[in-house]
C-alpha cells in the first residue's frame, strides 16, 4: 500500500493511535488503494460478505467503539472474545492482500463512519443483526452515506417466516421448521422426514451420569494479539463483570477450525444428552459455537452443512440442525416486531444495567414487555454473591467464569429461577445480555422475553418454562452438593407452587396451563401459606444479598 494515508481528525474521532502489536501489523492505507470501501460491523467477520456482493476490490473498515463497550457492563469475556476476532480477522484480511482501515475510537459508530465517508465516499455495508445498531445508523442510511446489502449469514428469508408463521402473534416455530425443512432438503426424503418424524426431541432429555466421557473444552495457544487484548481489557474495562481469558476461546481464523472439529467430535452425543446439566462437564457435548456463528466468524450454513455431513446419529443431528433453525426463528420475530415493539402486551418501565455496580449507561423510560407484570429486582445471587442453592450458584459461576452456559441452565436454572421470584423480565435480559458471550439484542431478546420468562405471554410459547426441584435433580447433579435436600427442604417446588398461585388469574384459559392450574387449586390452603412463606423469604433474603437456608427440622413456618 502506498501514496496517501487516512488522516482524520483527533477531536472527532477521539481517535487512540494504533500502537502495539496491532499497530505494528497493519499496513498504513490511503483511500486510493481501494476501488470501494466497505464497513463491515463487529459481528460481520467473514469475507464471505464481501464474495457476495462481489467487492472483490473493496477496502475494509473495522471499527472498535469504546462508546459500544461501555453501554452495558459486558463480561469482559465477551469483549475479549469479540475483539481479539475482529483484530484477528483485519490482520487475515490483509494478509490475502486486501487494503484494512482498522479504527480505535471513543466516538459512535455514527460518527466514525460520516467522517470516514468524507474521504472514501459512501461505504458499502450490509443489513445490521442488531437493532440498536440499525437505529444508531438510520440517519446515514437516510443520507445516502451507507449503502446496505443484504446480509448473507442467514439460512433463510423472511418469506419463509412470514408463509409459515406469519406477521402476527402467536408465533410458533414447529410451522417454520417443517416449512425450513422442506424448502432446504435437509433431512428430507421424497417429501418425507428422514427417520419418519421431524422431531427426535423424545430421544433427547437423558441425564448424563458420567458415561460416555464429556471432552475438556478446547485450550486455544492465545497469541501476541490475544494477549494485547487481554491487557486492553483489563486497564480499561476492568470494572466490567467476569475477567478475561483467550485461551478459553477461539479467535484466529485456525483456531475457528480448531473449534468446528470439536463440535462434530461432540455431535455423536449431543443430542441424546441435550438437557443434562453436571458439574462435571460444563459444556456436556454442545458445540460452544454460538459466539462464533453469531460473530460470521463462522458462517451458519457451513456449520449445518458439516452437521448434516456428519456420521452422528440422526437424533443428534436432527436436534442440532433444528437449534440452528431456532436461531432464524428468533431472529426473524425480532425483525418482524421490531424488537417487540409492535406487539401488543402488557409493559412496564424497568431498571436497566441489571444492577451491575455504577452503570446506568442504558436509563430509559420505555416500558418492556411484561405479560406477568413482574418487577423485582435481580438479586445480587446473579452477579455472583452465593445464594445457598446449589444449581443456582453453579449456573452463575459458569457465567462468571465463562461468560456462557448451555441452554438448559440458561433456560430452566437461571430464567426459571428468576421467574419464580417474580424478576423483571427486562432486568434478566438486561443480565443475560452483558453476561453471556454470545448476546446481542436479536437474539438474546427473544430467548429471554419470549422463552426464559413468559413476558410475552402466548405470543412465542404457550406457556411459560417453570419447573420445581424434581426437574433439576433428574437432570443434574446440583442437588448431590446442595444443603438442602431436593424432596425435604428444597424451596423450588414451593417456589413453583406459589408462582402458579400467584400468576393463576394471567393463566386463565390457557388449555397448557389447565392440568397445573387444577393441581394448585387442589392444594390445601395451608400448603399455600407454605408455598407464600417459601416465596416470600428466598425473594427477601436473595434480594437482601444473604443466603438462603434450610430450616433445622425442615419446618418451613420457621420462615415466616
Ligand atoms: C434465556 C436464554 C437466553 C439465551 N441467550 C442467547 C444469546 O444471547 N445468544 C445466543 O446465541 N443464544 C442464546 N440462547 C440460546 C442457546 O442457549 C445458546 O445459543 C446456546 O446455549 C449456546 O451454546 P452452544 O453454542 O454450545 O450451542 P449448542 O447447544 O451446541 O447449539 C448449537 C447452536 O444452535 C444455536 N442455538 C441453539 N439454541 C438457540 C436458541 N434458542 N436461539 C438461538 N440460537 C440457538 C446456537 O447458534 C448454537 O451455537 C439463549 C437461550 C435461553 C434459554
Ligand atoms: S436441592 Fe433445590 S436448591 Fe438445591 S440444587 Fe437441587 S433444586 Fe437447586
């Protein structure tokens, strides 16, 4: 690269220099050497964007906005994970000879990107995952200064989405499934499901006691630019939740490869463990390839291609190529409701940060979904201050640590608990989205209103995922290392109980809730107290920062 260089101005930009062993990579670039240039967003990480449009002889901006990371208190994992990708990715891009304006900058992505434009003219990009970024960027789509194309990550239209499903609640994915299904091929046989069926979900809900062996997650050699990001991370996001580690986490373009043959190595048992949850294993056999695909680092579709490639057994290929799906599924209720914005439900104002220590970043007055009218705050048991019960604390320290849990902690420890204690539903998302490695709004959002609670009502489920400690002892080994016991002093099942009681009125006519709704009703009306007592003190306590305990004799009147 040659002739001139970008200069742009420090006050606007707030531009860091690029220093380091990033600095000292990158080729300086002028705006001559590309014929166009084209913005490609943080998770945008593949060329496979560029291939199809055919800007073969495009330019590459990236852009790290520290006005992004500091609009949640993201893990730090997570901007570890997603940085040390996008630096990753420039320097891959360059090394195949194409010209890479790498940006660091305090400014918004708005600002950095009308300024770039004065010298390079209209940036090419393509239609944005996350609405937050769509909206921060409409004024120069409106302007002209964005030309957007079609994002090329997706496996499916909105066609397909709006035949099956349509543009009005209640969505259900089992109409989107059979309707992927048919028009992919995947799977399919003259017409028919391969196997007979579409769903092996029967097959999939084993415990996992030890056999077959879970494989240690992968350990990734972190290089000069992981440890560069590493150090960045810790002097200026040190205050942000987690801590920061690349060798847990793939961020070359190898190490992607490195992270897919771990994934069909686990396939085989993927499926028919699925659920299972175990101290012993985090990971179980899930891929560990959200944070990836969500990032393009990894394109969906050759991911489904290898699942469908795969000798694993149908049941584990069936479940995961539908997770995949599930995938598209939310991510068109979000585009088609405007991030639930179009939907008609009950909302109220929320707290927003999740109570994560001094940030505020995100106050608005907007009220959110909340079928339930849930408000109480999260408790600090989520930010990692001990609860007392075991799958509750297990489930956090992974998300401490890790920044990640599979799905069935997500779904049916961390959401459920917090259902059960009446949690605002924007608080959790909030919660799940700074925590986890792989949120950003699209997806975390409806996983999170529309599944982990029930704050959209019917509109994505028929009903809401709560269960007592029967569940998690059959599917995890939480409760061998809990002080309480699951059937004796376990508050969950109370916990549940008084949630039905509570909530029986919203419950009403859902033929789904019919058989639970007689069950509570049943109960004896000291029971009731019970569950009310069970209720009230694990809400106060956990939202007084203590740990909850067994009473001595197991006498739960000791409680109120
Ligand atoms: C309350 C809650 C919050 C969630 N938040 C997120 C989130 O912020 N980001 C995210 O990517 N997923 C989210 N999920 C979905 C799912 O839990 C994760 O995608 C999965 O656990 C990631 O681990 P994995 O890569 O090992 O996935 P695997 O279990 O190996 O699944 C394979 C792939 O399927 C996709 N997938 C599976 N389930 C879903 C789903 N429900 N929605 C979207 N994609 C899915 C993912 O890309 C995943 O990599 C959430 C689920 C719940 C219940
Ligand atoms: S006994 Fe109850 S609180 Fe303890 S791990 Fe089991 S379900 Fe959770």
């Amino acid at each position: 690269m040659g002739g001139t260089t970008f200069s742009f101005s420090a006050t606007t930009l707030e531009a860091s220099s690029l220093d380091g062993v990033l600095g000292q990579s990158l080729q300086k670039v002028g705006p001559e050497d590309a014929t166009s240039w084209t913005w490609l967003a943080y998770d945008q990480l593949n060329e496979a964007f560029l291939e199809s449009q055919d800007l073969n002889t495009t330019g590459v901006v990236l852009i790290e906005s520290s006005s992004k990371a500091q609009r949640r208190p993201y893990h730090q994992q997570k901007l570890g994970v997603l940085l040390a990708n996008q630096r990753h990715f420039a320097l891959e891009l360059q090394a195949r000879g194409r010209p890479v304006l790498y940006l660091i900058t305090k400014a918004s992505y708005a600002e950095v990107l009308s300024e770039v434009s004065k010298t390079t003219g209209p940036l090419h990009c393509f239609h944005h995952a996350e609405r937050e970024l769509r909206k921060e960027l409409e004024p120069l789509m409106e302007s002209g200064l964005l030309v957007e194309h079609e994002h090329p990550g997706w496996l499916t239209p909105q066609s397909w989405f709006i035949e099956s499903v349509g543009t009005e609640p209640p969505f259900r994915m089992d109409a989107f499934y059979r309707k992927v299904r048919q028009q992919t091929g995947w799977m399919m046989e003259n017409g028919k499901p391969v196997g007979g069926k579409y769903s092996f979900d029967a097959e999939n809900r084993f415990p996992w006691k030890g056999d077959p062996p879970a494989p240690a997650p992968p350990v990734y050699d972190a290089d000069a630019i992981d440890r560069e990001v590493e150090a960045m991370i810790r002097a200026h996001y040190g205050e942000h939740p987690g801590s920061v580690d690349l060798s847990a986490q793939p961020t070359s373009a190898e190490q992607v490869e490195q992270a897919l043959h771990f994934a069909l190595d686990c396939l085989p048992n993927f499926g028919t463990y699925e659920d299972a949850m175990s101290e012993k294993s985090r990971g179980l056999f899930h891929s560990r390839l959200a944070t990836l695909v969500n990032l393009h680092r990894l394109m969906p579709r050759r991911l489904v291609e290898a699942a469908l490639g795969s000798p694993a057994p149908i049941n584990s290929v069936e479940g995961f190529v539908r997770q995949m799906i599930w995938r598209e599924y939310v991510r068109h209720i979000h585009e088609v409701t405007d991030g639930f914005r179009t939907l008609e439900v009950k909302r109220t104002p929320s707290r927003r940060g999740a109570g994560w220590e001094g940030f505020g970043a995100l106050e608005d007055d907007e009220p959110h979904p909340n079928h339930l009218l849930q408000t109480n705050p999260l408790p600090e048991a989520f930010w990692g201050k001990t609860s007392g019960m075991r799958c509750l604390d297990a489930s956090v320290e992974s998300v401490m640590e890790d920044g990640w849990t599979h799905h069935i902690p997500r779904l049916m420890v961390l959401s459920n608990i917090a259902n059960l204690l009446d949690v605002h539903p924007r608080e959790l998302t909030d919660w799940f989205h700074a925590g986890f490695i792989d949120a950003y709004d699209w997806v975390v959002e409806p996983n999170v209103f529309g599944m982990g609670t029930f704050a959209l009502g019917t509109a994505m489920m028929t009903k809401p995922y709560v269960a007592g400690s029967a569940y998690i002892n059959r599917m995890s080994d939480h409760c061998k290392t809990c002080q309480f016991h699951h059937k004796k002093t376990c508050p969950m099942t109370r916990l549940y109980w008084a949630y039905l009681n509570r909530h029986r009125e919203a419950f009403a006519g859902n033929h789904r809730m019919a058989i639970a709704l007689k069950n509570v009703a049943r109960r004896a009306d000291e029971e009731k107290a019970l569950d009310r007592v069970a209720f009230h003190h694990v809400r106060d306590t956990l939202l007084a920062g203590q740990e909850v305990r067994p009473t001595t004799d197991g006498d739960l009147r000791a409680w109120s």
